[in-house]
C-alpha cells in the first residue's frame, strides 16, 4: 500500500514539471501581460492574489465530495486497478490539462467564463446553449450538496452513523461550520486591513479552523432545525455570500479550507506510510455488475469523475480564480497543480476502501468508509483510545469540503446570469442572486431529506460533458490561434465519446424507471436536454471549422 502511495506521488510530480511544464510552453504564458485582476483590481470581485494563498483557496473550491465518493464507489463496482489506471492517465493527460488551458485561456480574454469563450470562438448561439447548459449543471450541484449539507447538519454525516456520542452529531457539524465561517471572515478582515504577513495568519488561523470542529460539539444544540428550516437558512446563505467581496469570504475560506484538505491529505499519506495496510480489495471485478449504471465502460469514467477530470472545475477556473491570477505564470501551479492533488485526494480516499475486505465494505456508503478510514489514520498519531475524537474531526472535515462548494456555485451562478442578460446597473446584482436561488430553492422544499442520491448520477455525467465542451472551446481558441490542438482535442473526443453514452442510457433507464411525474422523469428530461445542448454546440462547431476550410479553398 505504501508503495502505490509513493508510486502514485512520483508519477504526478513528474507530470507536473514534464508535461503540465510542456502544456505552460504551448499556451505561451507572458508575465509581462497585466492580468485581469490588476487590470480591474475593484476590491470586489478582480483581486490580485497571491499564488500561495490562491491555490489554496481554488483548491478548496474544486476538490469537495466528488473526490471522495467516486473513487470509493468505483473500487467497490470495478476493483481498484480500473480506478487508479482512470486516475492517474486521466488526471495528466484531461483533467490537469482542462483545468490549467480554462483557467489561462479565461485570464487571457479579460478573465471571462468557459460560455463566454464558447461565444467568442464558436458565436452568439454557442455561447447562449453552452451557458444554459453551465446553469443546469450548477443548479444540479447546489441541489446536491445542499441536501448532502442539510443532512449533516440534522442527523450528522454518515460517518457518525451508529456512534454512541455525548453530544448531538449533526448540531456539531452545524455548530463546527458556522463557526469556520465566522473564524473565515474574522480572518478575511484582518488581511484586509491589518495585513499581517502570510505566515502568522496561516500559523494562527488554521489551528483555529480546527479547534472550530472540537468546539462544535460543546455547542451541539445550539443549531438543531428540521430540513426545511435548513433549506431556507442554507439558500438565503448561498445568495448573501455569493455577493459578497472575495476578499471577505471566498479567499480566507477557501485558504482555510485548502489547510483542512492539506491536514487530511497528510493524515492519509501517514496511515500508508505507517498503517502496514495490505490491499484487500480484488484488482479487478467485472465489466458490468448489472443495473442502470453498472458498465464499466462508460460509468467508471462517470463514477469517479472529479478526481480525473471535472467540468465544474472549469467554470470556478473562468469565473472567480481568473478574476485573482496576478500573473499568467500561475495558471501553471494552480490549474495543472491545484488538479494533481485533487487526484492525490481521490487515492488516499481508495486507500480506505482498499484496507477493507469486499464482506467488510458491502454496503456501507462511501462517506462513512471515508470517516472511518481518516480516524484510523489519525489515531496513529493520537492514540486508539481517541478513535471517536478521530472519526469526529474526519466527518466535520468532510462536511467543511461540500459546504465550501455551494456558495462558490452561487456565486458563479450569479456571474453566468449577468452574461446570459447582459444585465447592468444599481441592481443587477440584486435580481440575479435572488433569481439563481429561486430553482434550488423550490427543488429543495419539495424534496425530503437524502434525495441528493437521485441527482448525483447525472450530475457525475453532465459534469464530464461539460469539460468536453470546455476542451472543445479550448481546442477551437488554439486552432484560430494557430497553436497545437492535439493535447487538448484528443483528450475532448474522448471524455465527448463517454458522457454521451452514459447520459443516453440515464434518459433510457430514468425513462423505464419513471413513475409519473418523478425525480425520475425529471433526471430524464434532464438528460436529454444536455444531450440536445451538447449536439448542437458541437454541430456548430464542426460547421464552422468545414465552412473555414471552404473558404481557404
């Protein structure tokens, strides 16, 4: 075990000084151009940011669930060699390359989203399908993880399950993340207006966020709602926090967030080191084990999703880390960077199903392997005796990385919904916070709580087709900028080819499985409307590249 570990570290430090280094080379990085957020630098939104606290901030952002669930899930359905193979080649060679050509694309076009490039290479109606295509796929992931959120917070995270505990688990994880927040805009003013160097607020805000999840569970019944009170407290969060500076939430959140993975990523890297944990799960199980989403080809792909390649990753590239890049030269640590070490996430999070025997990981949900596998890991360091502390922190650590996503997909809700109306004036800001609230909002109340299963399969493939049209519009930008495409269009037929396939058996399967008008149908319709949108920017684009040919003739 700790040799894949070391095996695995080796191979992506290499990928990142040999070819994410190559990739940098072919996208022509200038730092002598001035970058957007210097450009515009209003305080607001375009923020100069330095690189270290802005990986941290982006990586937060990217890595949340996905990471964790998917890699668990897939060595559960295929075994673990399918889904480390997935992995490693497809986080080099798609995912990190998606990431870092979206990212320094959007920085070089005045730091505009993934649609507006669309646009600007491929036309107005492009551009106008791919940005409702984005808005569906973030309303599916505010849908989601509020729900996964909610959840935690009334019952606890799955973690917990079954635990005899002195206080109430789900207020804890409450309690715990409130106070991140308010510790995270504490911190936010300070840099503000205080500016002390980097290294005293690391070395006394992060200790902090940690001590925010011990103390959560002496305040344990200080937050105790039903679901619906959840959902309008957590929807009216989103908007507020969606509006306001990045200065004050987004950037120390995120930085804070990024340390929280950086101490599980640690924990992880101790346990494979030090655990003398033998691979218990089978190489391989089969190519198909039955059910609407158990091919291998094309769900294991589907399954693992962010941990080698996330369009969503895109849109938080083109909509709020752009806005911060101060110079081009860092599109290369924190996009191509920023993504190997979500992979690095999505091993260490195999490692804890791979310790397990297949009779001892039946049937027990990925967050809950999770939890017990970090707590495992970290009693190495503070004692057996600690376990139900250890466990603890690891579900409070895994609620922090869903809720840091929701107000991030907020915000670039907002964004999109500026682009689409062209909306400008006193109160633009007004009318599209309230209006990207309205759809997850009335979803969430007409839902009961643990729904978030019934969207996460298609939210795992629109997430994939959404970086092949990222890498589609990457591919055209490249072209008309006379630069190769191979690296960029090779990886899109692929992840193209694959998120097709998989939604059109989720339109056929959701179609069977409806009974009326159901979450099933929904998921079905839902489906096909990607399809739709995909196909026809697609259809432009190939028109467009024949129509240029023609005219060279």
């Amino acid at each position: 075990m700790a040799l894949l570990g070391i095996g695995f570290l080796a191979f992506i430090s290499v990928a990142y000084f040999a070819y994410g280094k190559w990739v940098a080379k072919q996208m022509g990085l200038d730092d002598k151009k001035t970058t957007p957020a210097h450009a515009i630098n209003d305080g607001q939104d375009f923020v100069p940011t330095s690189p270290f606290y802005l990986f941290a901030q982006h990586f937060s952002a990217i890595a949340a669930a996905g990471p964790i669930a998917g890699p668990i899930v897939a060595v559960q359905n295929f075994g673990w060699l399918p889904a480390l193979v997935w992995i490693a080649f497809g986080v080099v060679f798609i995912g990190a390359v998606h990431d870092f050509t979206s990212l320094a694309i959007s920085v070089k076009n005045g730091a505009v989203s993934v649609a507006e490039i669309v646009k600007k290479v491929l036309g107005d109606r492009a551009g106008f399908a791919m940005m409702i295509f984005i808005w569906l796929a973030l309303n599916y992931i505010i849908i989601a993880f509020s729900d996964i959120t909610i959840g935690s917070f009334i019952s606890g995270t799955e973690e917990l399950e079954g635990s005899v505990l002195s206080f109430n688990p789900g207020g804890a994880v409450a309690a715990a993340s409130v106070f991140y927040l308010t510790l995270s805009i504490l911190a936010g003013l300070i840099q503000r207006f205080i500016n002390p160097p980097m290294w005293i607020m690391t070395v006394v805000f992060v200790p902090l966020s940690l001590v925010c999840a011990w103390l959560g569970t002496y305040c344990s019944n200080w937050l105790v709602f039903d679901f619906t009170t959840w959902v309008w407290i957590l929807v009216t969060y989103c908007a507020i926090a969606s509006v306001l500076p990045v200065w004050l939430l987004l950037q120390p959140r995120g930085f804070l967030g990024g340390f929280i993975l950086y101490i599980a990523l640690g924990i992880g890297m101790i346990g494979l080191l030090f655990g003398n944990y033998e691979i218990m799960q089978p190489k391989f199980i089969s190519f198909d084990i039955g059910g609407m989403t158990g091919a291998m080809f094309p769900f294991l792909f589907v399954t693992i999703a962010c941990g080698a390649c996330s369009g969503f990753h895109g849109i938080v590239c083109s909509g709020t880390t752009s806005k911060q890049i101060s110079k081009e030269s860092h599109c290369h640590s924190i996009g191509y960077g920023a993504m190997l070490a979500e992979a690095f996430v999505a091993v260490i999070a195999m490692v804890m199903i791979m310790k397990m025997t297949p009779a001892e990981s039946a049937g027990l949900k990925p967050g809950l392997i999770y939890g017990k596998g970090i707590g495992e890991f970290l009693t190495l360091i503070i004692g057996k005796e600690h376990l139900q502390l250890a466990t603890t922190f690891g579900a409070m650590a895994f609620s922090t990385f869903v809720f840091d996503t929701l107000d991030v997909s907020a915000r670039l809700g907002r964004y999109l919904l500026q682009e689409i109306f062209k909306l400008k004036g006193k109160y633009t800001v007004l009318i599209t916070t309230v209006s990207m609230a309205v759809v997850p909002l009335l979803f969430l109340l007409n839902m009961s709580g643990g729904s978030w299963g019934r969207f996460w399969i298609l939210f795992g493939a629109s997430n994939q087709l959404l970086a092949a049209l990222t890498l589609l519009a990457v591919t055209v930008w490249l072209h008309k900028s006379r630069k190769r495409i191979a690296y960029t269009l090779l990886p899109m037929l692929f992840i193209l080819t694959i998120t097709l396939w998989a939604l059109g058996s989720l339109v056929l399967g959701n179609w069977k499985a409806s009974q009326g008008f159901d979450f099933a149908l929904v998921n079905s319709v839902g489906a096909l409307l990607l399809i739709v949108l995909a196909v026809y920017i697609c259809g432009i684009a190939v028109k467009q590249n024949l129509f240029e040919k023609k005219n060279q003739r």
